[in-house]
C-alpha cells in the first residue's frame, strides 16, 4: 500500500471517529496536491484539538503513517491521550 493509499484510507476512518466535515475536506484537498504530512497533521491536530475518542488500532495507524512520512512518532505521542 502506497503513502497516498494509507492516508486515504486513514481520512476515511479519521471521519468515522467524528473528524468535522470542514476538516475531512481540508484534509482531502491536501492529498489530492500530494501535501501528505499536511493531510496527516490535519486530521490528527484536528482529532485532538476536538477530544475524539480513538481506540489503539487507530493509534498504531498513526504511528504506521508517521514512520511511512518520516515524522518522529513522539511528535504526535499526545494523540495517546485520546485512546479509550
């Protein structure tokens, strides 16, 4: 699975946690410009910003794209928080 797949795929879920619509879009629009490390800190600032409840699979799945976007996963270790 490629970088823009996982992201796609990651969005998507991000939604089904109660990421807004306004930010689902600002997200998509990021990946359709190839912006992939502005799509995936939309989404999880967002997620954040918002207290969304995530389970732990969803969190491997950030850790995942982080390591895939090389981004140092303790940059978002506070995503952690919101594992219920």
């Amino acid at each position: 699975m490629n970088i823009n797949q996982a992201l796609e795929g990651f969005i998507e879920r991000s939604r089904t946690l109660g990421l807004h619509e306004q930010d689902y879009l600002i997200a998509i629009d990021f990946l359709k410009y190839h912006e992939f490390g502005l799509a995936f800190d939309q989404v999880v600032v967002q997620l954040y910003e918002y207290d969304k409840n995530i389970d732990k699979v969803y969190y491997k799945h950030v850790i995942d794209i982080a390591i895939k976007l090389s981004i140092p996963i303790n940059e978002y270790s506070y995503l952690k928080e919101l594992v219920r």
